[in-house]
C-alpha cells in the first residue's frame, strides 16, 4: 500500500505543472475580455502606462473564441503564449514517469 502511494504522488508531482498549465488556459478561455475588470499587475498599480504582459490574458480569451483580430490588437504574443503552453502540456504528459 506504501509504494502505490508513493507511485501515485510521484505521477502527481510529475504532472502538476501541466495541471497548472491547463487550469491557466481554461480560466483565461472562460474570462470575458471585454468586460473591465480588476488588475493585480504591479506596474499598472505603480502608475507606469506601459506593461509588457497586460492584454495577455485578453488576448487569449479572444483567440479561444476566434476573434484573432481582437487577439493581436489586445497583445500581439498571445497566439505564441498559447502555442507555447500547449507544447509544453503536451511535453509534460508524454513524459514517462521513472518510480525511484
């Protein structure tokens, strides 16, 4: 009963990155990107005007509902963010798990 459930906690820590990943991703595909919302961004709540990674999140949730326009205006990496993550899901999961 011990090895299974050291067997099992190794597949889950193995994983759990990838389960961030796609957590991430469906959040940011379920989000309305057009409806203003709060930001937690420390630049933005510093009073600069320019963030590198704000509209990510928007232009993501554009993409997920191919609005592809939309997406890049919002942030033009956000077809290479999602390509990214997805490779690196992918990555992840194909990945075999070794039992010390």
């Amino acid at each position: 009963m011990k090895e299974k459930l050291r067997y099992g906690w190794q597949y889950f820590r193995s994983r759990f990155e990838a389960l961030v990943w796609i957590t991430g991703l469906t959040l940011m595909a379920t989000m309305q990107p057009a409806e203003a919302h709060a930001s937690f961004c420390p630049l933005r709540l510093s009073g600069l005007g320019f963030c590198p990674g704000c509209g990510l999140g928007h232009s993501i949730a554009w993409l997920f509902r191919g609005e592809f326009v939309q997406s890049f205006h919002a942030h033009p990496l956000g077809l290479a963010a999602v390509a990214i993550l997805l490779w690196r899901v992918f990555t992840i999961l194909r990945k075999p798990v070794f039992y010390y």
